[in-house]
C-alpha cells in the first residue's frame, strides 16, 4: 500500500510542479528582462534599504495564514488583474443597464434568442457573485500598510454601508418565472418579467469604480470625460425611449397621435418601435425639434416632466462637455497668450522682422517638442524623490552619456538632477562667449553645437548629446590663469535643447560628496594643463593649504568631540557627587 502511495504523491507532485511552471510561462513572470546596469545601482539602493528595514523590525513581514482558502484569501486593489477585473463587472452592470429595462418594455426584444437571454442573464449572475466574494476581500490601507487578514478584510467590507447593495443586487428575483413565466409578455401584457431583475442594477457603484480607475491612469483623462459623458446621454435615452414605450401601452397603442401607432405589419416590428421610440425621446430631451402635440393630462405631464428633465440634465452634460473641451485646450490657450504678448511687445518697440521672426520660430520649436509644458509646475506637489525619479526616467538617454555621471553616487545623480533647468537656444545662438563670467555649467541633451574661434568662423570642435561643458569655470580651480571666466565660445548649430546647472546649486550639492567634487576638479585640471593654462605652483600650494585646512578641521573635531566626552563626564561625577551630598544632608536632618 505505501509504494502505490508514494507513486501517487509523486505524479501529484510532478503535476503541480508542470502548472506552476504553465502559470509562470503564462504571466510571464518567468521571463527575465534585459539588465540596465546604469539603473542597478539605483534598485540596489532600494533593496538595501529595504533588507535594512527589515532587519532593523521597521517592517514587519505579512504572516498569511494556512487554515483554509478563506482564510489565505485577499486581493490587492492596486494590481492589473483587479483592474481588469473591474472592467469584466462594469461590462455586466452595462448590460443589465441597457437590457433589463429595455427587455421589460419591447416584448419582441425579450422573445428573440431567448436561449442567448438566458445564457448572458446568468452569465452576469455568476459575475455578480464572484464579485461579491472579491469585494469583500479587498485589502485596504492601515497605516501606510496593505491589510490582508482575511477576517480583518471581511469585517471591514461589512462595516462599511454599501454592502447591502452587492446583497440585494443578488437576491434571486428571478424566482418570479415559476408563476410569471417570460414567454407571457405580449402587447397586451407589459412590463415583461424580466422586470423582475432590476435590482442587478443596484451593483452601479462598481462600475463608477472602474470609471474614476481608468479617468486616474489614462494618458487622456478629457477624452475618457467625454466618451463617458456620451455614454451617459445614450443611456439616459434609452430609458426615456423604454418609458415613452410604456406609458403608450398604459394608454394605449394607437389611441390617439401621441402615443405610439401599433397598426401596420411596419410598425409592429422590433426595429420601428425601438427606432421610433428612442428617435422621440431624442428630441425630447434635448428639445432640439417637434414631437407631436399631447392629447390629455397624462400626456401633457409626462411631456411637461421630460422637458423639464432634458433641459437640466443636457445643460448639465453640455456645460460638462465645454468645460472639458476648454480644459483639453488650456495649454496650448496659455501659451497662444504668452507667444502674443511677447509679439506686441516686439511690435511696440520696434525690435525689427529678423529678430521677431527667430522669436516666433523658437517659440514654434518650443511648442512643437514640449508643448510649452513648465515641469516645475507640474511636479511641484511630487515629494523630491519621486520627482528625481521621473527626471531620471525621463533624462535617461542624455545621462547615459554623460562621463561624470557614470560612476557617481545614486545620491548625487538624484541631488543634480532636480537642479538642472531646460534651456532652448535657437540656431547661431551664442551659449557662451569667451572671457564671460561662468555662472553655470551645460549639458547637451539634444542638438549640435560648434567650438569657434575668436573669429567665428573657424570651427575648433563639434558637441553632440551628453556632451559637458562650462564646468571648468564653475568649479573655481586653484592656479587656473583665467579665473572663473570662459576659455571658449560655443555656438548652437540648429536648435538644441541643454541643461543648465547653476554655479551655487552644484557647489551645494558637491559638498556632501567629496569623491565626486575631486573628480570633477580632477576633470577640469586635466582640461586646463591640456590648454596650458593651470599655473601648476598655485594649484599645488592651494592643495596644500587645503589638505591642511581639512586635517586641522579634523583635528579641531576631534578636539571638541574629546571635549564632549570630558564634560559629559564632568557633569556625571557632578550629578552623582550632587546626589550623595543630598542624601548625606537628609541623613542629618532626620538624626
């Protein structure tokens, strides 16, 4: 008995292995992505930060308990899958929407394809519930930390007050067709009995969630407005054409021009009754044309109480629909006005057509690769690390190729990169002359620039992306025979696009990385020598002087830092002599 059993543990092992192995290929978890060992260090950071986070107790691990499925079970709302998921439940929620009420009212509808009725109805059903066991398992956040205690996710979802609507969206109503059966529903016999399943539709929340989700992580959020505003006027049609439809049968078809006319083979079909119906209820509600004149009170009402209706929910949709439009246009609106003003401005001085021309071509190119888009705006309510994060994702290309930065710390990379200002210069743009005083260092992210000589013709050298310059002056070189100013004029071929580093931001942010401020001092002597003009004597004695200053600034540290120890030891002994001198003093008092 035991070798059978053996036999069928391993064949259940080796199954279970060959799944997870399918679930793996499946997902795609098993596939390894090409490594970027310009970004490596930034995830080693991260991990070991993480390690330490958690060897420190800072994070403690989520511990999943083993008793049961229930138990293990919970979903995290942040994920693809609960997102897609989401999208498979607003699907059902739209079609009970539009066909539950549509198939209560227009019997020829409910009676074609019954069997696909009946498929799609419980198709939903099923949806519906599996949802429920979803939603009541959704992890929520506790302090900054995703909850996923079974038990604690449950009581949560039953805390909150709209977990009866996922209840009564399931109650099975449909129960009513064992003394209602749907094959009753006639012309003389309305509502249908699927009418019967219009609590399906108290499960609307859901898919209002999934709304705001795809409104928060679409790239067009204006458009995703629109398209949903849409969807609303067509269903809000819908159901005033399936009401139309019914309040003709309550005073019957054909009773007067009002209501709908049933007579003719033509006007008994599916598609004229919903055709004519929504076609009225169109022009109802946006009360853009003339529907025929009502013929008794119920009439004139309900006339009177669409009107009303259509005017408050269409000027709602349209102002809606406005306000979306303008805001899809508020950029390029803003930067149409700047562009304008900066024309008068021109036209009223005098500044002449050349130069008006090259202003209005850079602000061409500028709209053209940007959108005139102000990052600093935009990013201004981002914390400091994930705004270096973006800049660094977004910057990748150029910072690859910048030397100086491919061996620097994580640290400085992300300290330099919010410091750098994008600049546009437009062709035969001077970046910097030579002998001007240097108050900040470039590097080219795109565009070509030329070295020329003091004549500016003769072209020394070409720039291309990544390149640096600008930092020689910058970085206040010791013996360097031109001070701080520029040994060169850099001159932009087309239109290129540079960052900007300010002389006091990279002096702020060199200071807490020694290593990196040697390398570039390193860099710009090696640039100086090459040009002959780094007087060897006074970079020596000033890195003298600066060894000096350092090692008498560590000295002097450690002096106060000993002068700490001894007057924390001071004040021990005096504290503890101050506490015998106490207790000697209340010995004596009560002797």
């Amino acid at each position: 008995m035991d070798q059978p059993s053996a036999g069928r543990r391993g064949k259940l092992s080796s199954l279970r292995r060959s799944l997870n192995a399918l679930r793996c290929r499946i997902s795609k978890r098993g596939r390894s992505k090409p490594p970027d060992q310009f970004l490596d260090k930034f995830s080693a950071a991260s991990a070991t930060s993480d390690t330490r986070l958690h060897q420190a107790g800072c994070v403690a691990p989520q511990a999943v308990p083993s008793d049961g499925v229930c138990s293990r079970l919970s979903v995290d709302p942040s994920l693809p899958s609960h997102y897609r998921w989401l999208s498979v439940v607003s699907l059902a929620v739209l079609y009970n929407i539009i066909f539950v009420i549509g198939r209560a009212v227009f019997w020829e509808l409910n009676k074609q394809a019954s069997v696909l009725w009946w498929i799609l109805d419980y198709l939903c059903d099923f949806i519906y519930l599996t949802d429920t066991l979803v939603h009541c398992h959704e992890g929520y956040l506790e302090q900054g930390l995703l909850v996923r205690d079974a038990p604690k996710l449950r009581k949560h979802y039953f805390s909150k007050q709209r977990w009866w609507l996922d209840v009564v969206s399931m109650l099975p109503t449909d129960l009513a067709y064992i003394w209602w059966a749907p094959s009753s529903c006639a012309a003389t016999r309305l509502p249908c009995p699927i009418i019967v399943r219009i609590n399906r539709l108290l499960r609307l929340p859901r898919m209002w969630e999934w709304f705001d989700r795809t409104e928060t992580a679409t790239g067009y959020p204006n458009a995703f407005r629109i398209c949903k505003v849409v969807l609303a006027i067509l269903v809000l049609i819908h159901w005033n054409a399936c009401l139309y439809f019914a309040i003709s049968y309550a005073l019957g078809f054909s009773t007067d021009n009002w209501v709908y006319n049933i007579n003719g083979p033509k006007n008994l079909t599916l598609s004229r009754q919903y055709i004519y119906s929504f076609y009225w209820s169109t022009l109802t509600l946006t009360t853009i044309g003339e529907t025929p004149t009502p013929e008794n009170d119920a009439e004139y009402l309900f006339v009177v109480a669409d009107f009303l209706a259509g005017v408050l929910i269409f000027a709602t949709i349209v102002g809606n629909i406005g306000s979306m439009i303008s805001n899809m246009n508020v950029t390029r609106v803003e930067f149409q006005n700047r562009m304008d003003g900066v024309k008068q401005y021109m036209a009223f001085r005098k500044v002449g057509g050349e130069l008006e021309a090259r202003v209005i071509r850079w602000f061409a190119y500028t709209w053209a690769q940007s959108g005139a888009l102000d990052e600093e705006r935009v990013l201004a309510a981002l914390p400091d690390k994930l705004k270096a994060e973006i800049a660094i994702r977004v910057h990748m290309d150029t910072l690859r190729q910048v030397r100086i930065f491919q061996d620097c710390e994580p640290g400085l990379l992300e300290a330099l990169v919010l410091k750098l200002k994008l600049q546009v210069f437009s062709p035969g743009d001077y970046i910097c002359r030579k002998g001007d005083v240097g108050k900040e260092m470039y590097i080219v992210k795109r565009g070509s620039l030329s070295v020329v000589a003091d004549d500016g013709i003769t072209v020394l050298a070409t720039l291309g992306a990544g390149s640096v310059f600008g930092e020689v002056s910058v970085l206040e070189i010791a013996g360097n025979r031109t001070g701080n100013r520029r040994t060169a004029n850099v001159r932009s071929i087309g239109y290129s696009d540079l960052f900007c580093l300010a002389k006091r931001d990279l002096w702020e942010t060199l200071a807490d990385y020694p290593e990196a401020r040697a390398s570039l001092t390193e860099r710009g002597c090696q640039l100086l020598r090459k040009d002959g003009l780094l007087d060897e004597a006074v970079f020596a004695n000033a890195q003298q002087t600066q060894d000096s200053l350092e090692s008498g600034v560590a000295r002097l540290e450690q002096t106060v830092e000993n002068l700490n120890l001894r007057l924390a030891r001071l004040l021990a002994e005096y504290s503890a002599s101050q506490a015998k001198l106490k207790q000697r003093i209340s010995k004596l008092e009560d002797r």
